[in-house]
C-alpha cells in the first residue's frame, strides 16, 4: 500500500513538473496552445522509406577500433524539410542531443547540435518533454550509425503534453486500459495505429468496389419501433417528441428491403448496429455491420 502511495506521489510530482514548465513558456509569452497551425513537408516516410544503400566505416564509440556498416542515403539527402510529430524519446550528450518524433507514418530522428541552436535554444530543446508535440526544420543527412535523420536548425514546441506516456519498453500492455485509453494505445502501438488504417483502407476500398458495380450507399434510420433482422436484444430508449419506446436497431436488412421494393434494385449500407448483450475484447455492443441487396 505504501508502494503504491509512492508512485502516486512521484507521478504527481513530474505533472507538478510538466504544469510548471508551461507556465513558464507562458510567461515567456511562447504559450504553445496559442500556435494553430504549422505547415510541414514531409511526413517521416517521405523522408526514410526512398533510400539507397552505400558501405560507410565507422569509428567505434569510446575506442579507436573502426567497423563498416550499410548506411541508408535519402532520396531527400541534404534538403531543407520541415517535419512535425510528438517525441518519443529524447536524449543529451554534451553539446549534442538527440530526439526520435513519432507522426502518422512512422519515426524520425532529430539531431541537434548546441553550437548550431545556440545555448539558449539549446537549453529549451533541454527541458522538452516525452509527449511534447513539435514542428522541426532542417537538412536530411545519414549518421555515422547509419540512421537517416534531420539536422534540425530550429524546433517549435506545437504543444505541451502535461501527461506522462507508458514506459516505451514495456508500452501499453493493461488490456482493459488499452481499450478504456485507445488514443494512448494508438501513441504506443505501433500495430494497433497499422490496424486503424488498414481498417479505413478496406472499407474504402469495400465502397468504390461497389460504387463501380452500381450499387447506391445509403443511410437507414437507427431509431426504430421494431428492432427485428437479427436474433438479438437491443438497447432501448425513449423518444420524447413522440412520447413513445423505441429501439436501436440490431441488424440493416428490413429498410434495405424497402429500398428495394421502392425501385432502388442495388444498395448497401456500412453502418454502426447495437446488440444488447456480453461485452469483451471481441464482442462490442456497439459496431459496424455491411449489408448489400441487389433486385
């Protein structure tokens, strides 16, 4: 219990810490809230994923010992790009330092050097925080590790994350916070972000299919008397105006039919239906179901 008390308090303690640091930004009058928009031009793929290869050596850290390694050249090597995304980690060592920033595609990493920031900036780049969002400018180059990266001349805090994120090693792994937390998820998870996109992609793809075979989406009312298409229980509520029971509807088919019987001879609906019933990591009361008629 008294474990527990303790990493209540430490974790009050660093929120104290990240609610401190934000009012001094806005008593600097560099408030981040305020920025409402910053223009990038290339997301984190466009930078790394059109890459060649050349054979580069390499002098070991801490020894004078040298290896050779295959190190990624951008296609974008030593162009001026503007990036944006949140920090998922970050690190100092002397007058260099360095950060990883996460966006829809993927992760890039920053390389600031002190000398080029000057020391005020550098300072700043100092007491950025995992979570924070920035915006950063710079020339694409490859490291001597071998890693494509941005030497950033400058960084925009875009905004303050006054939360503390998972710890990246373990990342989010509490099932019933993940599905309680999904934005945190979708910060940690890598796959989980890939599984959302893939999901809209489909789907997408799923309409223009058949638009192309002439079918018609169309919306159906979610409201209804009868809850009847499926064998399910359904959620009820009342409608006032009315001032009479209604259902949410548990299946798509019954007004589908109705638009059939009205002369529209092929359509679809990709809409969200609601069952009453058990609730678990694959059975949602609440999703979204595609049916299809044709006359």
């Amino acid at each position: 219990m008294q474990e527990n008390n303790n990493v209540v308090q430490d974790l009050n303690e660093i929120l104290q810490v990240r609610r401190d640091k934000l009012a001094e930004l806005q008593a600097e009058g560099r408030d981040p809230f305020e920025i409402t928009k910053f223009v990038r031009t290339h997301t984190s793929s466009q930078i790394k994923d059109d890459y060649t290869t050349e054979m580069r050596e390499i002098t070991k850290r801490g020894s004078e010992e040298t290896e050779t390694i295959e190190a990624k050249i951008s296609a974008l090597d030593g162009q001026t790009v503007i990036v944006a995304g949140r920090i998922m980690s970050k690190r100092s060592m002397g007058k260099v330092g360095f950060a990883h920033i996460q966006d829809i595609d993927g992760q890039v990493q920053l390389f600031i050097k002190k000398d080029i920031f000057g020391e005020e900036e550098y300072n700043r780049f100092k007491k950025l925080d995992i979570g924070d969002i920035v915006g950063a400018e710079g020339e694409v180059f490859t490291t001597q590790t071998g890693e494509i990266s941005i030497r950033a001349n400058n960084i925009t805090l875009l905004s303050k994350s006054l939360q503390v994120l998972p710890e990246k090693f373990h990342g989010m792994t509490n099932t019933d916070l993940r599905y309680r937390q999904r934005y945190v998820d979708l910060i940690m998870n890598k796959d989980v972000k890939d599984t959302f996109i893939k999901r809209s992609k489909i789907i997408s793809t799923i309409r223009k299919y058949l638009d192309g075979q002439g079918f018609l989406e169309v919306e159906t009312p979610m409201l209804v008397s009868n809850a009847g298409g499926a064998a399910a229980r359904p959620f009820e509520t009342h409608f006032n105006a009315l001032d009479e029971d209604f259902k949410l509807r548990i299946s798509l088919e019954l007004y589908l039919k109705r638009l059939i019987v009205g002369g529209l001879e092929r359509v679809y609906e990709i809409g969200r239906v609601f069952r009453n019933e058990g609730l678990d990591t694959r059975h949602n009361p609440e999703f979204t179901l595609m049916e299809l008629y044709q006359a």
